[in-house]
C-alpha cells in the first residue's frame, strides 16, 4: 500500500472539509438578517431625531455603525439575548475647539427629549446607551473632525470628558474590508496532485461563505468570549479590535507572502502569526505595548496594556489556547469527537456542534450508500475512489 500517497491525500480532505464545518458553525453565531435589519432602522431613527433638533450642530448629525456590526464580524452574544451595536454620532459642524463634555452633553439633551430614548437611556463615560430589553443595546459615541487626519479621522471623547482623542472607525472599516478581499491561492502538494484526478471529487464545504479573515475573527472571539465568561476574566478579555486588528495584518501577511495546500492551514498560520504585529518595548524594566490603528495618528489599541501588564499576559496565554484549540481540531478523530471538541473550546451547545458537521456526516452516508466511500487506514476518508484506500463500512476516521 502507498501510504506516500493516501496520507497526504486524506488529511487534505480532511482539513478541506473542516472548512465546511467551521463555517456552519460561524453560520449558527451570525445575527440573523432580522436583526441586523431591525438594529439599522432603529438607529437610523435615532439619526433622524438628533438632526431634527433646534440645535444647528446637530442638523448633520451622521449616525454609522462601526465595531463588529459595521466590520461583519459580530457573533450570538454569550449568555445573555441584547447583543452590542457600536454606534458613532458625527457631528461635522463642531471641532476639537469645543468641550467634549459639552458635546456629549448636546446629544443625551437632544436624546432625552424623546419620550421612549428617555426610559431606555443610560449615560456611559463616553457615550450615551439605549437600551432595548432582550434585543441588543445601542452605544451612541459623539465625534467631530480631526483637522490633523488627512485620513478622514474623528475625535472622541476620553473617558474623562477632558480632551478629544483620535481615531477613524470609517478608515479602518475600508482598511479591514480590503484585507478581507485579498485571495489567498492554494495549491495541491506534489503527493495529493498525483493522486488526484478526473475520479476523484473535491470534498464538500471547501469554501466559506464570507470572506476567510472574518470568519477567522469571527471563531477567534467567540473563543475569547467562552474563555473568559467567567464573572472575575471578563475585564481581562482580550477586547475585539485588538484581536481583529491582528488578524488582518496577519492574515494580510500570510497571503502575500505564502501559499497554502488548503484554508484550514492558512488559518492556523494566520493565528500562529498574530503576536509578531504587537510592538513592545522595554524602557527601564517597564514593557510599552503597541498595536496602533493605522488607519489615523494617536490611536493605541493596545495602551491599556501598559498600565497593567495582567491585560498582555491575559492575551498570550489566549492566544496559545486559541491556536491550541485549532490544531487539536485535526488531530480529533471522529464525528463526534471533532463535535464535542468544538463545543467545548467555543463554546457552543453540543447540539449547535452537530448541526456544524451535518454536511460532513450527510456526504459520507451518501458516498457510503453509493459504495464510493474510501479510506486511508488510521487516517481519513475521502468520498470517491483514491488510490491505495480501501473501501469503508464501519468505524471511520470521522466516526460514521
């Protein structure tokens, strides 16, 4: 037998058919076209009353989603129905000039003048919140121009309300948006293009159906969120943008300068590669941690790291679960070790795993019931006639 051949051949398939897996799963922790629909007309309504108002500065007022919601990113929240929908409130007629405490001001004045903002509305350090019970919450950030950003950039408040603070959630939209359209290309090994041929079908799920970095950053949260659920880890989580930042200039990395037998591999690079983009420096024994928006000047995702050093720690041993947690998918054999596996490291119900591998399990019971269903010993199943297997009945490397 040409185990030369068939191993190569059948981890391939298999990695190509995790892909399927892991994006069923990210389809299950995707809002619902519903949700997203409802989210936008409500905050589009929120837009409509602030520019309705007496004050001149507000007649511009441009309300746009930013964060997970703008980026595509966003998943199911854990453990609780109201999911976040960060919201920025442009307001191009003021300037760095003006009070930021009195711009915050202006908005929950012009907010709490309507009858139903007003029982749902809590001030934030920074922004204002409307709340919608069991739905998802609304978190409005007022902003001006930032003259000094030939990028389009605003300012926000600090979370004092003292000074203005840089950033450029629109410019780092476009930015993530071009990294997600990069195409990674991928090739078959030398062992797998000599094995493969006109009678041998690709295996099914061999493409997501979003772009790869965001389901990447998509399974990279849900597994931040289901490692520190804990009520004494949540204020040592990893925050989103950090996470996706890193992501993307990783992933934007990986694609320029590698090729991948498969997206499965690619995923695993992108994640390995991640803490290589943290800039750190040491002055006088105390680390400095930067992870700068580069889409603006002045904006450190990663500065409160500096002031506690816990926030570092806590994101390299995530991040060592996290790439852990995928490579130990691969090495799972069976159904339903590959489905408890990924329940337990995201966090999901065991039922929401299960549905995850149903196009895998369906493919092979047909491939089975056609008498097409191959096998390389000990290490993976194929759906049609690969060369050296053997044909299968029972016990299977996915378990069915």
């Amino acid at each position: 037998m040409n185990h030369d051949v068939t191993a190569p051949l059948a981890e391939a398939y298999k990695k190509w058919a995790l892909i399927g897996v892991l994006d069923q799963l990210c389809q299950q922790l995707d809002l619902t076209d519903t949700q997203y629909e409802t989210a936008r007309e409500r905050y589009k309504a929120i837009g409509d009353w602030l520019a309705a108002g007496e004050s001149p500065h507000l007649q511009n007022a441009n309300i746009y989603a930013h964060g997970s919601i703008g980026l595509g990113t966003a998943n199911k929240p854990v453990g609780r129905n109201e999911f976040d929908v960060d919201l920025m409130c442009h307001l191009p007629a003021l300037g760095p000039a003006t009070s930021a405490a009195a711009v915050k001001a202006l908005v929950g004045t012009r907010l709490r003048e309507h009858g139903k903002y007003r029982e749902m509305l809590e001030e934030k350090p920074r922004c204002w919140r409307i709340n919608y019970a069991n739905e998802f919450h609304l978190d409005i950030t007022p902003s001006v121009p930032n003259p000094q950003c030939m990028s389009g950039g605003e300012l926000v408040p600090d979370k004092k309300l003292a000074t203005w603070k840089p950033t450029n959630p629109e410019g780092y939209m476009n930015r993530f948006e071009a990294y997600s359209n990069l195409r990674p290309v991928f090739y078959l090994g030398e062992a797998l293009a000599k094995a493969t041929r006109a009678d041998v079908e690709p295996f099914p799920g061999q493409e997501m159906s979003k772009p790869l970095l965001k389901r990447i950053v998509q399974l990279l949260k849900r597994h931040r969120d289901h490692e520190f659920l804990a009520p004494t880890r949540k204020d040592l989580a990893p925050i989103s943008i950090i996470i996706t930042t890193l992501a993307a200039w990783s992933y934007a990395e990986c694609v320029a300068k590698q090729q991948y037998a498969n997206p499965f591999e690619l995923i695993i690079d992108v994640i390995a590669r991640m803490p290589k983009f943290i800039q750190i420096e040491d002055v006088g024994g105390h680390k400095f941690y930067v992870v700068e928006n580069e889409t603006t000047i002045g904006e450190n995702f990663a500065e409160k790291w500096t002031r506690d050093e816990r926030l570092a720690t806590a994101f390299f041993t995530w991040h060592k679960n996290a790439l852990s947690a995928f490579n130990m998918l691969i090495r799972a054999e069976g159904v339903d070790a590959i489905g408890t596996h990924l329940s337990k490291s995201f966090g999901v119900p065991l039922e929401y795993a299960r549905r995850s591998l149903e196009p895998l399990t369906n493919a092979i019971s047909v491939a089975r019931a056609a008498g097409t269903l191959q096998v390389a010993p000990s290490l993976g199943v194929v759906t049609s006639a690969m060369r050296a297997g053997v044909a299968v009945r029972q016990n299977t490397f996915f378990g069915r």
